[in-house]
C-alpha cells in the first residue's frame, strides 16, 4: 500500500480534510439518528431522544421531582446572584415571573394551597407532565442538538438553500443559515446571530425583522415537549417536516404584507451570487470549515449540557408562573375566547367540528407557547395535530420570544410584534388544519 502523502490530494482531498469530513459526517449523523429515526423499544416506537428521556425518567422515579424543583430554585435565584435583574424592565419584571414560579412549584410538591389550585389540569399537570418533562428533555436535547448544529451539517445545508432565500422571503442568501440555526436549534441562537449581522449592517432593519419573526421559533427539543403532550409522537417524522413547511410558508407570505413589507430596507451588503454548479462543493467546504473549528466531541457534549441546563432553569420558573396565570385567564375570564373568535374563520372554513376550541387555544399562545397544548391534550386527534404545528409556527409569544427580540436592536415594537403574531397564527391555522388531515391519513 503506497503511503505517499499525495495519494489523497489525487481524489480531492488531502488526510486533514479526510478528518474534517469524518467529524463532520459523524456527528451529523448521528445527530440524525438521535432526533429522526424512529426506533422500536418495549413495543414503543419513537425517536431516541424521547426513549432516553423516558428511561431516565423511569430511572429517576420520584427524584424527578426534587431535580425539577432544584433546577425552578436555581432559575429564580440565578438573575438575583448574577444581578442581571437590573438591566432593564423586562428582567426585573422575568426575575418576579420567576420568583412566582418558584412559588408555585413549591405548592405543587406540598400540596399547599386553595385545593382549585390542585386540580388536575393546574399545578398538577404543569408541574408533573409539563416542566418535569422539559427538565430533562432540554439538557439532553441541547447535548444531541450539538451534533446537528455544531459539526458542519448546519452550514452545509444554509449554503444549499442560499438561493431560496431572496426570492421567497426577501432576505440574503446568508440569512439561510440563521433561518435553519433558528428552527432546528432555537431562537436565542438564532436572534444572537440576527441581531450582530444586524448590528454590523449586513442586514437590513426589515430584513433583521423578518428573519427574528420568521425563523427564530422554539427548538426541536420543544417541539418533541409538544408532541409528546399531545400524544403525537408516533406522527413525529411528520409533525417535525410539516410544522417547517408551515412555518416557512408562513413567512414567506408575512414578509409581504404589512408591517413587515414597509419597513426599512436599506444597508451596506453586497449580495454575492453563486452558480449552481458551485453550489455543492461550496456547500461542502463551508461545511468541513465548520468542523474544522468545532470542539472535540466530549467538549461540545459538556458545553452544551452546560447551556442546556442553563436554559432549562431560565424557562422552568417562567413555564410555572406564566402557564398558571395563563391557565387562571383561560379558564375564569373569556379574554381568549374574544380573542379566538378572531382566527374562528380560519379554521371553520375547512369545517372542523372544534374550530372554536382549536381558535380559543392558539389565542393562549401569545402568553406562553406550551398552554395551547395544554388546553387541548384530550382533543381529537386532528385538533391536536393543528396545535402542535400551530404553537411552533406562530413564532411569538410574551413568556420569551417577545422579549428576547425587544432586547435586540431589531427596530420592532410591540405593537408590531403582536400585528405579525396575528397574522402568523390565522395563517398558520388555515393551513394546518389540511397539513394534519395528510398526516393523519398518511400514517393511517
């Protein structure tokens, strides 16, 4: 066997890049595997993810819920240790939301308190199915989540679609990156990488606007909370593809109406334009460019187990506070059925029998995303479906979303901020409502 240093570079690629493509490869699939590839396991065919989570659950047993009340704990005295309360209005009013939440997490686990408090679709089942469930989901998620997003196979596919993005969303072809950044890891990565682009004026005030209301929704880790709420895990493949294509496809028709359409357009970039026939090894190389930098596999599971549990005590407490008052609005005030009576059309064109029920849950979601699941766990299998889709694709909602891009320089108000909120859930309803009917005979 020749062991000239050359041979390689005869085929393309010399023995660094073989390595490259190996840690890019790897890890991508794997990735994959973790989050795509359903697996049969105790009669129970689901994705890997969602079988270590109940394993760990299982091996937990009633330790799951001291964990939880630990990680509510750390969330509530994380701002008050780190003193980010007092940056801003908004994180004082967050450290209160989260100082409740501690609250009411401690009368879930007591048992303390008025007894409606107790019934089971409040503390009860925020506590034990919702942030339980979110607990352990998130810190593991974020570690699998490392190999989709942080080994190349990211950059890879953005520089695929870069020609997409122009013509259907009115963005730059590199905004292909944080459109899939944002979906498939999460909004704060995805407005973190808006909001310096904006800042550095690659992109411009409208196209920084669409990009934060159009892609940065929850991560696929939240997405497997909702479907597994919804019992729909056994749709999954289908849930995930159709809630992207919704999702885009709304975007794709806000960004041309108001008042994303007359915002500001004007910046210093200079869009560059690639042939087709360079679309691939572009997209190869920008890809094993990505690997190149990428930690060692046991330093990027360690760092991103680390903003895992980060970002699981920053929602836990606010999950807790922000989904009881929610509860408490939905179930004893008629806000969101005035609301829901807004989308009713929406949904009643393709004449489903719980349109109004379907119209007054994804009103709640502008409170917090998870209460429209919340709401509508014992609906038909249809109405569920369109929740789950309907929850992700609105994008904006006041318990993070909302506030994480009102601390950007992005130039929205939160008068404009709701306007596209409305837009994206009437839309996405209309939508939904056929996309859940194909999955369902699909799978059937």
């Amino acid at each position: 066997m020749s062991h000239d240093p050359n041979a390689m570079s005869a085929h393309g690629l010399s023995a660094p890049r073989w390595r490259q493509a190996f840690k890019m490869l790897i890890p991508s699939a794997l990735g994959i595997f973790i989050f795509f590839i359903p697996v049969t396991l105790n009669g129970r065919t689901t994705i890997p993810l969602d079988h270590m989570v109940n394993l760990l659950r299982e091996a937990l047993g009633s330790a799951s819920t001291a964990y939880a009340l630990c990680l509510i704990l750390a969330g509530a005295a994380y701002p008050l240790l780190t003193g980010s309360w007092r940056n801003s209005l908004t994180d004082r009013i967050f450290t209160l939301l989260k100082a409740m939440g501690l609250v009411a997490a401690i009368l879930a686990v007591t048992g303390w308190g008025p007894g409606w408090l107790h019934t089971p679709n409040m503390l009860p089942f925020l506590f034990n199915t919702l942030v339980i469930s979110v607990g352990l989901i998130v810190p593991i998620g974020a570690i699998f989540l490392a190999l989709l997003i942080g080994y190349g196979l990211l950059e890879f596919i953005g520089v695929l679609f870069q020609p997409l993005m122009r013509p259907l969303f009115k963005t730059p072809g590199r905004s292909a990156i944080d459109a899939v950044a944002s979906f498939v890891g999460s909004y704060s990565i995805g407005l973190l990488i808006t909001n310096r682009v904006y800042q550095a004026r690659q992109y411009s005030a409208k196209e920084a606007a669409i990009i934060a209301t159009g892609f940065s929704t929850v991560s696929a880790t939240f997405m497997l909370v909702v479907a597994r709420t919804l019992d729909l895990m056994s749709l999954w493949n289908l849930y995930f593809w159709l809630t992207l294509l919704i999702t885009f496809l709304v975007t794709a028709i806000t960004v041309r109406l108001p008042p994303l359409r007359s915002m500001d357009n004007d910046c210093e970039r200079v869009d560059e334009e690639m042939a087709i026939r360079e679309r691939l090894p572009s997209a190869w190389k920008a890809g094993l460019q990505a690997a190149a930098i990428a930690p060692r596999l046991h330093q990027g599971v360690w760092m991103n187990l680390r903003d895992g549990l980060l970002m699981a005590i920053s929602i836990l407490p606010s999950i807790m506070s922000v989904g009881l008052l929610g509860l408490l609005v939905a179930n004893h005030t008629p806000v969101f059925d005035w609301l829901g009576w807004l989308f009713y059309p929406f949904v009643a064109v393709w004449g489903l029998p719980e349109a109004l029920e379907i119209s007054r849950a994804a009103a709640t979601g502008l409170a917090e995303m998870f209460l429209p699941a919340l709401l509508m766990r014992e609906a038909e299998l249809v109405a569920r479906f369109v929740i789950a889709i309907v929850s992700v694709s609105s994008i904006l909602f006041f318990s993070a979303s909302i506030p994480c891009i009102l601390s950007t320089s992005i130039p929205l108000s939160v008068s404009r901020i709701v306007m596209i909120w409305f837009i994206r859930v009437a839309l996405s309803l209309f939508f939904a409502v056929p996309a859940a009917w194909l999955a369902i005979s699909l799978s059937s």
